[in-house]
C-alpha cells in the first residue's frame, strides 16, 4: 500500500506525482503552495503539541536545528479570542 498511488495501486513516478500535484493546485486554486509546505505544517503542529524532541523524531531528522528550519517561520502564537 502507498501513501500516494495511481488508479492502479502502483506508487506515482516522481514525473507523474510532480503532474498530479501541479493539478491539483490549479484545482484548488494555490499557485504558491509546495508539497513540502506539508511536511512543514505537520512538524509545526508537532512541536507544539509535543515539543521539539517530538518534532525532530517524527521528522526524521538527526538534528533539531533542521526541524527547526522548517518550523520556525511558521510559528505563530494561538490566542483566545475576547469575547
């Protein structure tokens, strides 16, 4: 099983990914949008919800200073609304 597959079941080439992904941007109408912008969001959520350890392991990454590169312009504070 694949987490990305064609019709078939069989795993996208890196040309047909590339292709359907270009699509579905012009679908949804995101020109400025990048596959790894993902990858960015899920270790952004990470972090906040488990800390920066979390982050890094669920990356994949031997270094913190790279998780950190991919969260730390995307970072914002969360705050109750006034009412």
């Amino acid at each position: 099983m694949y987490l990305f597959a064609t019709r078939n079941g069989t795993p996208h080439t890196t040309g047909g990914f590339n292709s359907a992904w270009r699509r579905l941007k012009v679908k949804v109408g995101l020109s400025d949008i990048h596959f790894h912008d993902i990858r960015a969001k899920a270790l952004t959520d990470a972090k906040r919800k488990g800390g920066s350890d979390y982050a890094q392991a669920l990356g994949n990454h031997a270094s913190v200073d790279t998780t950190e590169n991919y969260i730390k312009t995307r970072e914002v504070n969360i705050v109750e609304p006034l009412y």
